[in-house]
C-alpha cells in the first residue's frame, strides 16, 4: 500500500482529512470567540472595579487579576473542567443522580479561556480608560448628560478606541490558549490533528497543518483588527 | 477544609517544583542566546538574515505552544532519518524535546524584546565609544549591550514569568512538573478545586519570588534613576 501524499492528505479525498480539519478550525474559532467574549465581560467587571470599585471591590479585582495572570492557564482549564465536574456531580446527588456526571469540555474550556483572558482584558480596558482625556468627561457633565448617557456616549466609545491594540493582543493569546482546550476532549484543531496523527502514524504532517491553519487564522484575524483600528481611529490626528 | 489533605498536596506538589524551575531556567537560558542571535539578525541590516528571523519571529509567535512541543516531539519521530540520527537520544526524550520548544517559542519573543532594547540605546553612546577608539565589538559589549539589558529588563520579567507559566504544558507529554503531579492528583481523588489551590499558590510563589528578584536587579542596574545619596552639610567654617 502506497502512503497517501501530504496534499492527499489534507485534501478532501478518500483519505483526505481536509473536512475534519476544517470542522476543527471552525471549533477553534469558536471557542475562542466564546471565551473572549467570556473574557471581555469579565474584563469590563474587573476594570470598573478597579476604577470605580470601593476598597472591596477594588481588592477582590486586584487578587483576580494577579492570581489569574501569575498561574498557568492549563491548571485553570483543568480546575473548571474536572472542578466542574465535580460540582455538578455533587449537585446530581442531590437530586438523585448517581455517579460521575462530567462536565461539558466546550464549555469549562470557554469559561476557562475567558477567566484567564478577562484578566488581562482588565489591565488592557483600565490602561485605554485611563488614556481618555478629563476634558471629555467634565464636557459631558457640563452638557447635563446623565452618568448613563456619558458613559454610552464617551466613555464607551473612547475607552474602546485606545484599548483597540491591547484587544487585539489578548485574542491572539486567547486563540493560541484555545489549543490548551483539547486535553477536554473537545474536537477542535488540534485535538483533530491528534486524532489524525493517530489513525495515520504521520504526525508531522498533522501537527504541521495544524501549525499553519492557526497560524492563518492569527495572520486574518491580525490583519482584521488592524483594519479596525484604523477605522476606528480615523478621527485622530497623527503626529 | 481538610487541612491534612492541603499538607499532604502540598508536601506532593513540593517534589515537583525543582522539574518545574529546571525546564523554566534552562529554556529561558537557551532561549535568550537564541533570541539575542535573531535580534543581531534582524538588525544586522543583511536581507536574508533578517528575513530569516522575521519569518521565524513570524511563525513561532503565530503558532500554540503546545502543536510545537507536539510537532517536536510526537511529529519529528514520524521521519527515519530523524530516528536513526544522532540526536535521536535527545528527540525521543519528553525532557529534552520540552526544553527545546520551549527555547524556541522564548526565543521568538525574546528577540524582539531584546531588539526593542538595542534600539533604545542612545546613538549617541555609541559614536562617543567610537570616538573613544573603540572597536565595534567592544562598543557592542561595554555600551550596546549593558544599556540594551537595563532597557529590556521590564519587559524581560514577564517573558520570564510567561516562561514559568508555559513549563505546565510539559505535563501533556508526560513530564510530572507541578501542573503534571497535580493533573494526577485530581485524577486520583477528584478534588480538583483544593488541588488546584495548592498548586496555583506554588506558582504565584515562584512567579512573585522572580519579580522581585527582577525588581532588585533592576534597582541595581539603575543607579543614575535613584537620587544621589545626600552629603552631610558642612559649615564653611570646617572646610579644611
């Protein structure tokens, strides 16, 4: 039997595995999507606590912030995906059910992704708030406008101008922390690439497509954002 | 809380740290020798050179750390060649092909940080070592790259402390650092949220314990940042 060529391979053939991989990367994409956006609410919680919050508030922001981005991001995924499980196992027990209940992988590996991502979406949204000007702020007040209407109106638009860079970083970072997600189970990209990997004895070849698929989806998605933020900022004056 | 349960976790996972800190120092040590190589050649203003550490750059910060420890050391065992080679004894070890992509993918981030501090050096240091009849390579080493260092230190502790972070994945191939012993733990005994206490205050320790450690080196690089020591005032009188 002749070994199928790499582009067989990752074609759609008989023994293709283009599909697959291509189902995996949409996976991947998903579950950054769902743990940046996780990321971004846990980002804008912990960055108005930190700004607006009282003493208690501002400490419990400040220990999250720290602890999430001093520890590895694999043990958080396994504290929400076996952790999970145990609390849920534990809740089954209460209403009767017995044994091992596991916890969905999608979705410990989002809230994973995004708690961890969240906290450095902290950092990026208090640093862009800090960059709006006091002028703007004291304009709308002197305006009448309400602390609802000012924060929709400026405080919003312009915080999310200046944190447009730092956004960008934290979903690069979160599309590559996607990949941590396979020890879930879930069949993203790589976990796809391992399962080809297995049924073909060719490594190489998986990992290396797989290599290249996120580094494509990184490459778009940087171009994207570069696009945004020149779009965004087209109101400003440079140099 | 079951405090027995905490001592004893902990007393396990302690076992664990020197792996954790060897993969971490080693990588980091080899992969900032790499990473000073790919600065020099991005700026050695040689198009193939700098073209090579751009698409090196470009390629091993694009890419999950974790498909390049697969590639290195689940993938390179698919060719022959690599299996009957030399280097084969260090390929097939999990330790060895771990410290490799890590080294690699620091190097990557290294370089550009390095390269952000080899810009900052003033111009003008460096033409007052040439006009102090310095060779080029004894600017580099007594100006460029002492101010370069200060320069990169900052920045240089988080791709340190990231370094720490990322031993953790050494665990999936099979290397029992911190996360790998806690990872069995868990699956021992199921109590994932106390093992993962245990295990995240072990590594906020070591990642608190090398900022300062950064602080102070920085504190002593940087003396022309301090205020001066203040002499003791002396009447005009006891002038002598």
């Amino acid at each position: 039997m002749t070994q199928p060529s790499f582009l067989d391979l990752i074609g759609s053939g008989p023994d293709g595995w283009g599909p697959a991989l291509a189902a995996g990367a949409m996976m991947t994409i998903l579950i950054a999507l769902a743990g940046y956006a996780i990321g971004m609410v846990f980002g804008a919680l912990g960055a108005w606590a930190k700004i607006a919050g009282g003493p208690v508030a501002r400490g419990i922001a400040g220990t999250y912030t720290t602890v999430l981005r001093g520890i590895p991001d694999l043990l958080v995924i396994y504290l929400f995906y076996f952790g999970g499980s145990t609390v849920i196992s534990a809740f089954g027990h209460l209403f009767g059910a017995s044994g091992f209940i596991s916890f969905p992988g999608f979705l410990a590996g989002a809230l994973a992704v995004g708690v961890t991502s969240g906290a450095q979406q902290t950092e990026v949204f208090r640093g862009a708030y800090k960059a709006v000007h006091a002028g703007e702020l004291e304009a709308a007040i002197a305006c009448g406008m309400p602390p609802f209407l000012r924060f929709r109106r400026i405080i919003a638009p312009l915080t999310l101008r200046y944190a447009l860079p730092g956004m960008g970083n934290v979903w690069q970072i979160v599309l590559k922390e996607s990949a941590l997600v396979s020890i879930t189970g879930v069949v993203e990209l790589l976990r796809q690439s391992q399962i080809g990997a297995g049924s073909t004895g060719r490594p190489f070849d998986f990992y290396f497509i797989a290599a290249m698929i996120y580094l494509a989806i990184s490459t778009l998605s940087g171009a994207l954002l570069q696009f945004s933020e020149k779009r965004f900022t087209r109101g400003v004056r440079r140099g | 809380m079951d405090f027995v349960f905490f001592y004893e976790t902990f007393i396990t996972l302690i076992s664990a740290i020197p792996t954790t800190l060897q993969l971490a120092a080693t990588s980091v040590a080899l992969g900032t020798v790499l990473a000073l190589g790919l600065a020099l050649c991005r700026l050695s203003g040689i198009a193939p050179l700098d073209w090579f550490a751009r698409a090196y750059i470009f390629v091993f910060r694009g890419t999950p750390l974790l498909v390049q420890i697969f590639l290195i050391y689940y993938g390179l065992s698919q060719f022959r060649g690599v299996r009957r080679s030399m280097f084969w004894f260090i390929l097939r070890d999990p330790y060895w092909c771990a410290i490799i992509a890590l080294m690699l993918c620091t190097a990557a981030y290294s370089a550009e940080i390095i390269r952000g501090g080899l810009l900052s050096v003033p111009h003008g240091q460096v033409e007052a070592g040439r006009a102090c009849g310095m060779s080029r390579f004894l600017v580099f080493r007594r100006i460029v790259m002492p101010l370069a260092i200060r320069q990169s230190l900052p920045a240089y502790s988080n791709e340190i402390i990231s370094m720490v972070k990322a031993t953790s994945l050494a665990s999936i191939i099979t290397i029992m650092e911190v996360t790998g012993v806690a990872a069995k733990l868990i699956s021992e005994t199921y109590r994932a949220i106390e093992v993962f206490i245990v295990a995240g205050a072990i590594y906020l320790a070591i990642n608190f314990l090398l900022t300062r450690i950064v602080v102070l080196i920085e504190y002593r690089l940087s003396p022309h940042l301090r205020q001066a020591p203040s002499l003791q005032p002396v009447a005009a009188g006891e002038m002598k």
